[in-house]
C-alpha cells in the first residue's frame, strides 16, 4: 500500500540546504525506485517536504542508499550529526490521482 511521508526540517536548515542536497541527489533526473510524488515548501516557518511513495520499504531503501549519504556528502559529517532529527509524519494513502 502507498505510503504518504510529510518531514519537517528542524530549525536551521531549510530551502538552501534542499536545494543543495537536490542537486546532487538528481531525483528528476534519477527518480528512485517507488516515489510517486514528490514536493516540498514552507509552512508555519519550517520547509517540509511531502511524498507518496509505494512502499515504505522503497522510503527507507532510498533513504539509507542516497538521500543520507548525500546529505553527509553536502552538508559534511560533523554538520549532519549536529542536525537534531527532522520530525516525520506516514499515513497510509488511501486514493491518490495523477492526472
């Protein structure tokens, strides 16, 4: 069943520190395995980003394989472990339509 994931940043990264990440992640152009949707903003002051995915199992794959590496990558080691962890919120999805 698919899997809707909305992840609030902590405080201190934001839109910079996405778009950084994203363009060495290249998902538009290398769209993981699984990701349905994918899109991001600010609300309430803190970036969120929200996503379908197909499985959880392909979340956490992608996660664990390039998204965590990438970001160690660009932000550096110490600037990631010093990042308190972002807060997440799954729902299973019932209905979803792309046109």
């Amino acid at each position: 069943m698919a899997i809707g994931l909305i992840t609030r940043f902590p405080e201190g990264a934001g839109a910079n520190e996405y778009d950084a990440v994203q363009n060495e992640l290249n998902t538009e152009g290398d769209p993981p395995d699984g990701l349905y949707v994918h899109c991001c903003g600010e609300l309430e002051g803190r970036f969120q980003v929200f996503d379908i995915w197909e499985t959880r199992e392909q979340h956490d794959r992608f996660q664990q394989e390039r998204l965590i590496p990438t970001m160690k990558r660009v932000m550096g080691e110490e600037r990631f472990a010093e990042l308190p962890e972002a807060e997440r919120v799954e729902t299973e999805i019932h209905n979803f339509v792309i046109p």
